[in-house]
C-alpha cells in the first residue's frame, strides 16, 4: 500500500501535460509501482518541493490531529500564488516522520494518494527522468494497467478543476481562517 506521497512538484502544472489518447499512450502495457515505504517522495526533489491541499483537506488533517484550523494553519500552512500548500521543514514533508511513516496517512491530501500517477507523470520523458529516480517503487512492483492509471490520475485532474472551479484565485475558504501569508 502506498505511503504517503507527500513532497511533489506543482499540481497546477497538470493542465499543460500532453493528452495521451489510448491509442498514442506509451503506457499501454501498463507501468509498475509497489510503495516501498522508504520516504523519499516525501523529502524535495528539486521541483518536486510542494503539497498543494484543498481547503477541506487542511480540515481534515487539522481534526485529525486534534488541532483547531487556525492554529494548524499558522503551523503548516502557507499561501503561494493563491494555492494553500504545506509548509516544508526541513526539505520535506513536515508529517514524515523518522521512521518514514507518513504521520497522517489516513487523511493524506488527493497529491500524495495518486503519486506517482499524475497526469503531468503520464509523460515518457517525465516519467523516466524524473518520478523513477526519485521513486524506487515506481521501477519494480505490481503492474498497473492504463484505464487504473488514467483513473487514478483524473483524480488529481478533478481536485485540479474542483479547486479552481470552487475558489478561483482564494487562497482560503471565504469566511474561514486565513493562513499566513
Ligand atoms: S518514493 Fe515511491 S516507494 Fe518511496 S515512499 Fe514514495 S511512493 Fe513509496
């Protein structure tokens, strides 16, 4: 079962990816991925440095954690470009812990359960150099076929959408407490 996919390069980025028609997909026969459990997606990888969140997804982890929202906003969130994202200590995801166990895995936002399906991973070149390196169990483990992949990865597309669609350009839920800045 995958961990926590944590640190990852911008979602926002998944509306420039190339769309792959099944019959040009390179993927056709399916890609390998089995989670290790080593981490590393968690930590940054040069652009790979963000976990972007929807506002009830910061909720979530805020109750999970017994946290009022504020309070858990002014620890862990940040505003960049009007996108909410987790703020990073230390080159990774503050919840990994030393043991590489994801610390809130049952309330993991939408970009850390679909790695390293992404639609902006979906491309050859992308996936070669750039999620395989950083994810040993991208290269090995149980085959997924490409309608599992495509629908793993509409799930970022619809997170993307849902999220621009609901607050186009608010960095926070109207009425809500707002994170720093
Ligand atoms: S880098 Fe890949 S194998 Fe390692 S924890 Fe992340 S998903 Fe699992």
């Amino acid at each position: 079962m995958p961990r926590a996919a944590g640190v990852a390069r911008k979602l926002c980025a998944m509306s420039d990816a190339p769309d792959e028609s099944a019959a040009q997909r390179w993927y056709e026969g399916g890609l390998p991925f089995s989670c290790t459990g080593c981490g590393s997606c968690c930590k940054s990888h040069g652009e790979y440095s963000h976990v972007y969140l929807r506002e009830e997804e910061a909720r979530a982890i805020s109750e999970h954690l017994g946290m009022e929202l504020g309070d858990f906003a002014a620890a862990h969130l940040q505003v960049q470009d009007g996108w909410l994202l987790l703020r990073q200590g230390d080159a990774q995801c503050p919840f990994l812990g030393e043991d590489a166990r994801c610390g809130i895995y049952e309330v993991r936002p939408v970009q850390c359960r679909t790695w390293p399906f992404w639609t902006i991973n979906l491309e050859q070149k992308t996936w070669r150099e750039e999620v395989t390196p950083v994810c040993p169990g991208s290269r090995d483990g149980r085959l997924h076929d490409a309608d599992t992949i495509e629908r793993i990865a509409s799930a970022t597309e619809d997170w993307y959408e849902d999220r621009l669609e609901r607050w186009p350009g608010a960095p926070f839920e109207p009425g809500g407490p707002a994170p720093p800045a």
